[in-house]
C-alpha cells in the first residue's frame, strides 16, 4: 500500500509570491496553475520516467506529460544520450547541421503522404506555416477552422477572442462544426472562390470538454471536397500526433491530408515542431518566407531521430494504450463503486474524465485537486496523454490513490 | 603565417543535394545558402569558442555567431555547464521551473525601464506579442514600422511581401522612415486615434544597407510622441541586444521604451526570447493569451542566467567592441592598400561592410567567397556580429587572409 500523505506547498507558494511581481499576474499560458485546484503546483523540478518532482519535492506519477511533449517519459536515455552527443559538436550555428536532412528524410519515409519537410519550433509556428503555404500555394485567402478548436496561440488562429487580437486577423477565418459535413459545406459556399485550405485536427479535443473520435466520413468529406476546390486539407496532429500512428494520426482511417503540423512528442520534450506536405504544395512552401533564430539548431532534431526510433524500437505506442486503457477501465470502476457517474473519453493514450452533472467542472476540479495532493497529477480542465515509461505498478499505485479521490468526490457532492 | 590552402566542400554537395529531395528549394529561411557565394557550406558540424567547423571539416573563423545569438562563444563552459545541469533535472515540464523566476528577477534587475518579464521562444514571438499587448493595454490596432525594418518573419510583421501574406495580415502596419521624425508625424496622423504602438530597432540593420546610427533626436522624438498620443513604444533588440548595454540597447542615449523585445544572444545560443515591460503595460500584458508547448523550458533560462552573468564578469561587451575595432580597422587599412573604397558602418559588436558602386554586390560577393574559402565566414549580405571569445591573435589570422580577399577583388574588379 502507498502512502497517501497530503503533500506540502511551501516553496511553491514562495515562487508564486516572487512570480506575482515580475510575471504579468504571476504566469501566463497554459501552464499557468492559478485556476487550478489546491494540490496543483505552479512549479517544478525534475523529472524521471512516469513520475515528476515539484519545487517542494511532491513526487507525482505523469499523465499530462508536459501537455504531451515527453512520450517516452521523462529523460529517456537514448534521447537523452542523443541530444547530449550533439549538444557537445553544436546546436545553434551559421547553418544548419546534417541532422536536419537526416531527420527530414526519415520523415517523409514515415509518413506516406509527405513527400518535403519543414522545421520550427512550436506548434502555433507549424498551424501557421500550414495556413501561409496553403495561401501561397492556392492564391486564395479564406480558411475553414473548427468552432471551438484550439491551432495554436497566435493572432491569426487563436481560438480565443482575448486581448490585442484585432478584426483584420480574423478576417480570413470561417467556421465550421466538427463532425459535420454540411457545415463544412456551407463554409465552402461562404468563402466562394477563395477557399485557400481547411484545417482540422485528427479527432476533436477541445478543451475541457468530452474528446470525440472523428467520423471516417466526415475526414474522407473533408478530403473530396479539398480535392473538388483546391483547397488544401491541413491535419493539425500538433496534440496527437506520435502517440497513434507515426504516419500521422489520420492514417488508420485511410485518409490523407495535404499538409500536416507536428510538434509536442516530436523529440521528447526538446524543442521542435515540422510541417509536412505533398509535392503538390510544395511551390507553395518554397515561396513562402519563414525562419527563426532556432529553428535549425540540431539538438532537438538529433533529439528527434532518437525519439522516433525509439517509439518503434519499444512498441511505445502499444505499451501507452495499455497504460491508458488500465487508467480508463480502472477509473471508470471507481466511479461506479461510488455511485458517481463519468464519462471516460477519448483514445487511451490521450483520454479524458467528466462528471454527469458536472457543469461548472466542481466535482471534476475536487476529484483532480484530491488526486495532485496525493501524487496523481491529472488535469481537470485538458486531456491527459500517456506516456511509454508508464507500467502496469504505477498504473496501480495511481489507481489506489484515485479511488481516494472519488471518495473525496462522493463525500462532497453526494452520489449521482 | 596561416594556411590560405583553399577549402573543399564535397559532403557539403552531397548533403546538398539530399536536401534538395525533402527541403523545399534544399533550405529555407535565413539560414539557406543557395543565394551565397561559393565557399559557403549550407550544413555545420561543429563549434568551439570562435571558430566553426563544417560539415567537410573545413574550419572558419566565425564573424556571425549563428546570426547573433553566440555572443560568449560557441561551447562557452559556464553555459553548457549550467545547461547540462538543468538537463539532468528537467527542461519541458507540466509547469515552469523555479529558473523562470529568477531569470524574470534578473531581467527587471538589469532592465531600468522593466517592471516584468514574458518568455517565448524566437525573436518572431516576442516582436509580435509586444505588437498584441500594445493593442490590448490601449484598445487600438495601428503598428508604426519603419520601412524596410525586419522584426521577424511572420505575416503581421514580415517586411517581405512573399506568397501567403494575406493584405488583411498588413491592414494595421503603417511605416515610417528611420531617423526622420516628420515621417512618423504622418503615421501618427494617418493612424488617427486607432495608434496603438511604434515599434524600432537601436539602430538601423536592414540588410543588405550600411548600418546607420540612432539619431537621439529621433529616438527622444518617438518617446515624446509615444507620451502624447498614448501609444506603446517597442524597441525591438531582438538583433542587437547583449552586445551593446545589459540595461537595453537605447540606455546609453537615455531614452527608455515601454516594450523591449529580446531574442538572439539572451542565452548564448539556446532557444529563448523575451518581452520585458514597464507597469503601465502590465495590465494588457495580462489580458492576452500567449502560449507555447516550449516557452516554459527550464534549460534555456538556465542558460541564459548564465550567460548573463558571464557577460557581466567576463567583460564581454568591451571585449567584442576591441575585437570588432581591431577588425574594422584592419578591412579599411587593407582596401585603401588595395586602392579599394569601402564603407565599414555599424557598431563594432555588429558591423558590415559594403564596397563603392558595388550596386548588386558583386564586389562583396567576391570578398566573402573568397574569405570562406580561406577560413574567414563574413556574411556578404547581413551584418556581422562579434562574440566575446575573439582574441587579438584570431583577428590577426582572419585578416592575412582577408587581406588575400580583398586582393580578389582587385584582380576581378580593378581599384577604384
């Protein structure tokens, strides 16, 4: 049996203190922790394997995975050694190294429908790449996006009508509803002639809400009317991608897109994100003027030919669905012994939990808050992502200690 | 006296043409060298204090510094020391480490005009969000941009009109003329009351031109214009900053923006950027959202703790100032012995220079292809950068054999 000590949060709350007066409201992003429940640290320390450190050495077991990036756990060796090996030749220099080659190459052997490469840095550089090379490659300016769906924080595809975002950045976006093709339709009708490309991600995982699977369909309607107009269809895999299928994740469906954004799991963590696409768009991509300071620099990228290997050489995918599918079995026992009704959604390997009845996420931000103060960090408000250095013991650990969660829950809220 | 024997460049050709199967156009970016001149390797494989090594194991004397961000350089021990200390712990987590705190404090420490600190990844990232939350904390959207001035490559700020650049992306850039207060009197007009920011380098560094000076006039002109109109004043130091003042490129003339915005040398090569600001923007700061799976890694804020330290204990600013006037000196000495008129402009830390009716730079195409070949990488067509690791003896080596350069120039062109 663990223990299930409630963790302490002192040096945490000294940070946040220190990070309220030289930090717009003490953080920003994604991983600002402030609207998440007590037990949720706003900093950390270490990591190794499936399990984590925060500034006041709570020890955690990972399923958020630094919101997906580590895939093969934390400070995998052969990636680790890898980037190392590297790190000692150069990384930044006047030009890029032989890795990006290397690296571009095992790419497109990958992946069936990439035929050239690009490399950046995040994921919203890749969304956006995706949409510039699609406007240059058509002549068109409109593009289709999914209400609700998040490709990326930028101006031009934020979902987020938040500050300093002005009309004109959005003047070229339409929406659609995912899932339903005639929506896409009549967004193509409403664009006319100028439908550059339309955007969509392999299954719908809007936050927070229940992840659904995409429609065979639907991705094969997308797919014709691409090929009826000439826009092109961009798959943002930047969230999934690596963790379903290394030849992206709208492979097993049969359906392939123009374009793809990777980014998160492409190196375990080192800083990396690609745009791949046919032959047919790339004049497109060669007329387009992207570049940053870093995007060329080999560490991530020799740290991305280890990680690739080894998510075939260790059947990582494989052992992440396992883990997944005891997290989301297990879990969903739980909540039936309580009397407490869920909805576990979403594949194993990136799954996600509501509560029946749940609408303002009170029993969800309760059962996740009980869960971190115990040493079981899952997000209450985003999906969780598995990773290959998670085993059927910790699976366990973790278990016997959300159970103490739903009893938190249970406590608190009453049965369903 | 130093080898002149000419370098060869076969694994540089074969990777080439690789590249050229899985890169659109072979390389993209600021980084291709389809466009240099012979004697310009496209792939790197190594680095070490000043010198650079390609991937034909040809050695060059290294005067750009990977465009600016090796500024201790390459393998600086201090740095990889501190690097590979937080690699071991953790680099991308579930939240920000205790570094991103400390390096926020040490910002707004050395920063006279900064009361907090945004981390991003590239140069890009931090000119664009200094644009949002100038828009966000005054409730307008029209940007001043000096014409022809690079503040990075995305489509609301790039200054090259290349494919995919919708006009609805430029709708709210206005430009004035660097140096000519009147000018940016128009824009300022122009833009009504809808004048959100007017954003700036230290100095003039449009490539490919001579570098020109800050006017301080002008530079006092736009803060008083900033303080009438309301607008937020951006100094973008993503180029120059770290090789001029640690307070921010304009403190020497005394005239303090609201925004800075820095990139490039920040972390002696590993991938960081930063926007620093004055309380009065603290409130729009805090009302965008700005995020990226990478932004919050710990082992580049580790590095650049470090390398702002070095900077400081090691001298470096003065020692890339003697560096670069011994070689300044040294280029004019040897064109005027050649009968060569050139211009050599800039800063010492980050000069350029140009030949006389030289008008499609024919002349300094020569001359740097054939300082490449001998050793000596100048870019013929972006300014160069020093970095602290030049000694007395390397600038004397890299100018024997500019010296052979210029007499190439000579024998091609005639003199004067």
């Amino acid at each position: 049996m663990t223990s299930a000590v409630r963790h302490t949060y002192s040096n945490d709350a000294a940070l946040r203190s220190r990070a309220g007066r030289v930090l717009p409201n003490g953080m920003y992003g994604h991983q600002n922790a402030a609207s998440l429940p007590p037990g949720f640290p706003q900093f950390f320390e270490r990591g190794q394997g499936c399990r984590i450190w925060d500034s006041d050495g709570n020890e955690y077991i990972d399923f958020l995975c630094s919101y997906g990036p580590i895939v093969l756990g934390h400070q995998h060796p052969r990636v680790e050694a890898a980037a190392a090996r590297q790190q000692a030749l150069a990384d930044c220099q006047n030009a890029p190294s032989a890795r990006i080659v290397e690296l571009a190459e095992l790419l497109v052997a990958k992946t069936p429908l990439a035929d050239w490469a690009i490399f950046c840095k995040n994921g919203s550089d890749a969304t956006m790449l995706c949409m510039v090379i699609a406007r240059a490659a058509t002549g068109r300016g409109k593009v289709l996006v999914a209400q609700g769906a998040y490709h990326g924080a930028g101006p031009l595809l934020t979902p987020r009508a938040t500050g300093g975002v002005t009309p004109q950045d959005r003047a070229n976006i339409l929406t659609y509803s995912y899932n339903d093709l005639a929506s896409v339709e009549a967004g193509v009708e409403a664009a006319g002639d100028d439908l550059a490309a339309i955007i969509a991600t392999p299954f719908r995982h809007d936050a927070p809400a229940d992840l659904v699977p995409v429609d065979p369909g639907f991705a094969l309607g997308l797919r014709a009317i691409c090929d009826r107009t000439g826009a092109a269809l961009i798959l943002d895999d930047v969230r999934a991608g690596f963790r379903f299928h290394l030849g992206g994740s709208w492979e097993p469906i049969g359906v392939r897109p123009d374009l793809v954004a990777y980014s998160k799991a492409i190196a375990n963590g080192y800083p990396l994100a690609a745009v791949l696409g046919r032959d047919s768009l790339r004049d497109g991509a060669g007329r387009i003027y992207a570049t940053g300071s870093f995007w060329f620099a080999a560490v991530p990228m020799a740290a991305a030919l280890a990680t690739i290997a080894a998510l075939e050489e260790e059947d990582a995918i494989a052992r992440m669905v396992q883990a997944g599918l005891l997290l989301c079995d297990g879990l969903r026992r739980q909540a039936a012994a309580h009397d407490l009704v869920v909805t576990v959604s979403g594949p194993p390997q990136m799954p996600y939990m509501t509560f029946a009845s749940d609408t303002g996420l009170e029993r969800m931000t309760v059962f996740a808050g009980e869960a971190a103060q115990r040493g079981v960090y899952l997000h209450p408000r985003h999906n969780w992502f598995m990773s290959a250095a998670l085993r059927e013991e910790e699976i366990a650990t973790a278990l016997e200690r959300t159970d103490e969660a739903f009893a938190g829950v249970r406590r608190r809220f009453g049965g369903s």
